[in-house]
C-alpha cells in the first residue's frame, strides 16, 4: 500500500478534494439531465422514446464497463485509469452541450456513462492508498457525502443554468469541473504502483458479465414503459439471469477472474455490502418520490425542489462527521443497525405524510432519514474497504459499486411500479374525455395539466391525494427494507473484536508502506 508521509497532511486532503471533485461531477450529472429533458424534448425535437433513452443510454454504458475497469486499474494503474475516466467526462460533457440532434445527446450521454463507470470505483480505490486506516473513515465519510450530494443539488444547478442560459449548459459545465479534476489528480494523486501481474484478462467473463448486467438493466428501463408482464421485460430478465448465471460460474472456475467472488466469503465484504444495497435502494426511493412530490404536490420549481431535498444531506453531512467518533466507540455493528433503524424511521414517518401537509413536515423526515444514511452507509463501506486486499483495491471496488448500481436501478424500477399502483388507485377520472383521462393516469403533472385545462379542482384534488398515496407506498416499501437491513446487520456483521485486528493489521501494513 502506497501512501503519503504524515506530514503531508495537507497534500492528503487536497487529494481528496480532487477525488470528491471528480465524483460530485458524476452525481450531478445524473439529476441535472432530467431538469433539461422537457427543454431539450422543445429544442431538439426528441420524442418519449429518445428522451427515454438519453438516460437509458447512460446507464448501459455505465453498467457494461464498471465490472472490469476495476481489475484493469489494479493491472495498469488507478491513477491512470482514473484520469482518462475524468478526461473522457469531460469531453463527452463538451459534445453534449453542442449537440444538435437527439442521437448525438444519446451518444454522448453513453460516453458519459463510460468516463462514470472508470470514476466511480477507482476514486474509492484509491483511497486507501492516501490515508492511514485511522483516517480512512474519514475520508470515506466525505467522499460518501459528494456522491450522495450530487444527486440532490442536480436540480438546483440545473434549474439555476437553465433560468440564464441554453440547454446545453447543463452539459458545458461539467468541462471546466472534469478539466479542474485532471489537474488536481496529476498533481496530488500517488504515483501508480509497477503492474505486477501478466495474467491472461478474462475476456469470456468480461462478454458475460457486460452482457448481463446490460441486458438487465435494458428490462429495468422497459418497465415503465411495458410493464412488469411484457414479453420484452420477461425476456430481458430472463436473459439476465442466464448470462449472470453463466458469469458467476465462469468466475469461480477461471484461475484469472475479473471478479474475485471468494470475497463474499468474507463477512466484512458480504454485509458491508449488501448494507450499502439496503442503504441505497431506500434512499433512491426516496430521491424518486421526493422531487416529484415537492414540485407536482407542493407547487415548486425545479431550483426550490432541488434546495428542499437538502435536509437529506444535511443529515448526511452531520452522519458522516459524527461517525468518525461514534463508529470506534460503539463498533459498526452497533452504529450500521442505529443508521438503518433512523433511516427506516424517517421513511416511516414519511409514509404518514397527508395531502394537505407542508414542506414542514418533509424536511423533517429527510433530515432523519439523511440521518440514517450516513449512519449506515460510512461505516458499511469502511467495513468493505478493510476486507479488500492490498493489490485489489480496483476490482473489489468495482464489485461493490456495480452491485449498489443493480440494486437502485432495480429498486427504482419496482418502487416505480409501486407508486404508479398507488397513484392510479386512487385517482378519479370519471366524466373526462378518454384522452384527458389517460394523460391524467399517466403522471400527476399530467393531471394537473388536464384539471388546468377543463378548469376541474376536483381532479387536481384527486390526482394530489392519489400520488401521496402512491409515495407513502413507496416510503412504507423503503423503511421496511431499512427495518430489515437493520436486523441483518444486528444479526450478522462481525463483532468489534474482528473490526479491531483488521484496523490493526491495516494500520501496520500503512506504516510499512510509508516506511
């Protein structure tokens, strides 16, 4: 493990403000597109399907490449790796912004996904090799927090560029960023160690592994579309399941995996990851009904939807910066069932939420389920990151980060069905033209579109009643994920005694390498 000398404190914490950089960037991407969908859908002409599919395009590419790129830094550097990943970002991010049909968005958004799929893992990996064991929580904590903030100041950014300036703002500003990021990693990143390894790259595990990954996140964007019963969506899931199948036995029996499975025999990787599964799939769940509920219920734009989400990372924030001390005090199987028991308690609380409450109310349970997150998530990825060995770091990145990626592609997926069940339930559309009555099931802005139109308060009335039942179904969904991650955590992380060697031995193994 290759680190900094102590009294390069400062140069450790530049460092990683390059690599937060990096994967904030990363973060707002992902949010600020969907604030400039319905202008570009005007500007450009780009019908459902091609809107569809500039997110869709994305998360293809992002899932294709996240697996092997992590082996791939640990054969040819992170460094490396993760500078080209950033420079690709930010090229792919320039393209975008000067885009003049919806085929050239859709090809840059997929090339964005490949510059994310490098960043992501390789940032993390790269941690460990910064910081001592003692301050790795630390890091972990603030690097966790500049992901999960992204998501929500997306809107805000997006919201405020497009108020002053042209769509392809929303894309041009990431150049400037990527381009700050590049500089501050050549100077402040560790060198790359010499590859050591020539074995063979396993290019069959790699063409099941990509392919599968693909083909089920392909059903997961079908869904909304065709529903859980379509042949398109059965095939998709049932190919997944195949080639991942394929993949997983391909990889236990191969001498050079791309993935190391043998992790999962490790309790620190196996819960700490499956935790961060939990963890993520309540909180996108609740960054999917939450924007929707501030700016169709509550009336707001997309500048105030994105600064009412901010009690989630305030609550966030304050985790992360409270983990540090309580983690070593309590042990992580204490604080992670604490976090997740917070989390499903806002979540729940969220599921009381009325029609006709304020935003009061809201960020009050987004504070405490940002509580929560924090709680839970740093300390679940601490606890993964001690189980990684030294000359690995890319590849057990790479594993985790593309199982949290499936688990809140699919829980978003489900918890979207959930909500349109909700939704639909309960909304009244009878006397209404067959057209009208069908754009107001298609979406609670729809209905309040149509009620505008035939000057109906009813509907409006019903339609906001019906989506806060659909989203108190959602919320119900993800504490009771929460709850039970909760159990599982109390039930079967490994006891302080165990955490207490690992952070020993990993705090030796740094002393050795600065020495």
């Amino acid at each position: 493990m290759t680190a900094f000398a102590p009294r390069s404190l400062s140069r450790r914490w530049l460092a990683l403000a390059a690599l937060t950089l990096s994967v904030l960037i990363v973060g707002l991407d992902g949010t600020v597109i969907n604030v400039a969908l319905p202008t570009m859908a005007g500007e450009l002409h780009a019908d459902s399907s091609q809107l569809q599919w500039i997110g869709g395009g994305y998360l293809l590419a992002l899932s294709v490449v996240m697996l092997p790129v992590g082996l791939l830094g640990d054969r040819y550097g992170h460094k490396r790796l993760l500078l080209s990943g950033i420079t690709l970002f930010g090229l792919a991010s320039l393209g975008g912004a000067f885009a003049t049909t919806p085929t050239q968005v859709i090809a840059a958004r997929a090339v964005l996904g490949l510059g994310a799929a490098a960043i992501m893992p390789l940032s993390m990996a790269i941690l460990p090799r910064v910081f001592a064991q003692e301050e790795l929580p630390r890091a972990i904590a603030i690097w966790t927090a500049a992901t999960a903030l992204g998501m929500p100041v997306g809107p805000v950014v997006g919201g405020w560029l497009l108020d002053h300036f042209w769509w392809g703002s929303v894309f041009l500003f990431n150049t400037p960023v990527a381009a700050l990021a590049v500089v501050a990693g050549l100077w402040l990143l560790p060198k790359d160690r010499t590859a050591k390894s020539s074995a063979p790259f396993d290019a069959l595990g790699a063409v099941l592994g990509g392919l599968g990954i693909t083909t089920l996140v392909y059903g997961t964007i079908l869904i909304p579309r065709d529903g859980w019963t379509a042949s398109s969506v059965l095939g998709s899931l049932t190919a997944a399941a195949t080639l991942l199948t394929a993949f997983v036995l391909r990889e236990r029996r191969t001498p050079h995996p791309i993935v190391d499975l043998k992790l999962f025999g490790d309790r620190r990787f196996l819960w700490g990851t499956l935790i961060a599964v939990f963890v993520n799939f309540a909180v996108m769940g609740i960054l999917f009904v939450v924007p929707q509920y501030l700016q169709a219920v509550l009336g707001n734009d997309a500048l105030g939807t994105g600064l009412r989400v901010l009690p989630l990372i305030g609550g966030l924030m304050a985790a992360a910066a409270a983990s540090e001390a309580v983690v070593p005090r309590l042990g992580a199987r204490t604080v992670i069932p604490l976090g997740l028991a917070l989390l499903a308690g806002g979540s729940l609380l969220g599921a009381t939420t009325g029609a006709s409450d304020g935003y009061g109310f809201a960020a009050l349970w987004l504070g405490l389920t940002g509580l929560g997150f924090g709680l839970a998530v740093v300390p679940a990825t601490s606890l993964v990151m001690t189980a990684l060995p030294t000359e690995n770091t890319g590849s057990g990145t790479s594993l985790l980060e593309t199982v949290q990626q499936l688990g809140g592609v699919l829980g978003v997926a489900g918890l979207g069905s959930l909500l349109g069940y909700g939704y639909l339930a309960r909304l009244h559309t009878d006397g209404l033209p067959a057209r009208a009555a069908d754009t107001a099931r298609d979406s609670v802005s729809g209905a309040d579109a149509v009620a505008a139109q035939v000057h109906d308060a009813a509907l409006t009335v019903s339609a906001h009643g019906a989506f806060v039942h659909g989203m108190n179904l959602v919320l119900l969904a993800c504490g009771a994920i929460a709850l039970l991650g909760a159990v599982l955590a109390a039930a079967f992380l490994p006891g302080r005694t165990t955490c207490s060697r690992t952070v020993a031995r990993c705090t030796a193994q740094h002393a050795e390498s600065v020495a």
